[in-house]
C-alpha cells in the first residue's frame, strides 16, 4: 500500500448523516446528492466516518458554495478540520466498494491515528477515491 502524507485545510461542508451508519452509507450518499440536486460542480465531494457513543458514524458531505446552501437544501453544516492525514489512492472503487472498508483497515495498521478527527473519503472523480487517516505526527506515524 502506497501511503503519502498530506495536509488538509479546514473547510466548511454541507452534510447528511446516514441513519444507519457506515452500513448504509451508499443511501445516504444517494439521498445526498438528491438534496443538492446533483450539484458537484466546483464542490469536493466528501465522505466521513467516525465513532460516538452510538456507534460508527457515516455522513455524506460536499464543500460548501454559499453559506445559505444548508438551510436551502435542509441539509447541517459544519466545519471540517483540518490537519495532517495519511492517505493512499483507491482506484475503481465502483467495482468493489468492500474495497474501501478494507483499505482503510489496513492503512489505519500503519499509522498513529488521531481519533478526534474523522476518516475521509475524498472522491477525486467518478472513479477513484482518495482515502485519508487523521494522524498525530509525521514523525509518530513512521515509526
């Protein structure tokens, strides 16, 4: 597994919490992008996953066009941290979306995880997907 290290900026996004957590997250990423009328251009198409007291959290998101898009779309808002993450590229994605759960299985193996962050899904294009593991430290993270 290729991994790289990158720095992402805060960013305000435009969410949906799936209902059922990381089990239906293709639902909701589908009952997403009704809401926003499939309206991807010049946004950054996002996936999130974390823990809370429920459970595994899923939530499909986009970076954020206007500020009034949330209350618009009846979607929440709120701002991604940033800060840095190990990544690696999953390409195809589409012809086995397991493939996703089981990389970032073998990525979180390899690094120092920060649990305050969440896990992202950055969709590059229709295609291929970038995968990234908040970490602690570059440095923590290597050895």
């Amino acid at each position: 597994m290729d991994i790289s290290y990158i720095t992402i900026a805060p960013v305000d996004i435009i969410y949906l919490r799936s209902e059922k957590g990381i089990v239906s997250a293709g639902q909701c990423f589908g009952q997403f992008s009704e809401k926003i009328q499939h309206d991807w251009a010049q946004r950054q198409c996002i996936g999130l996953s974390y823990m809370d007291g429920e459970g595994l959290v899923y939530e499909a998101a986009a970076t954020v066009k206007n500020k009034a898009e949330a209350e618009n779309f009846g979607l929440d808002s709120k701002r991604l941290m940033g800060g840095l993450h190990a990544a690696t590229m999953l390409k195809n994605w589409r012809t086995d979306t397991a493939n996703i759960g089981k990389s970032f299985e073998a990525l979180e193996k390899e690094v120092d995880m920060d649990n305050s962050r969440p896990f992202l899904e950055i969709y590059v294009n229709e295609n291929d997907v970038m995968l990234l593991i908040p970490v602690h430290d570059k440095k923590e993270a290597l050895n």
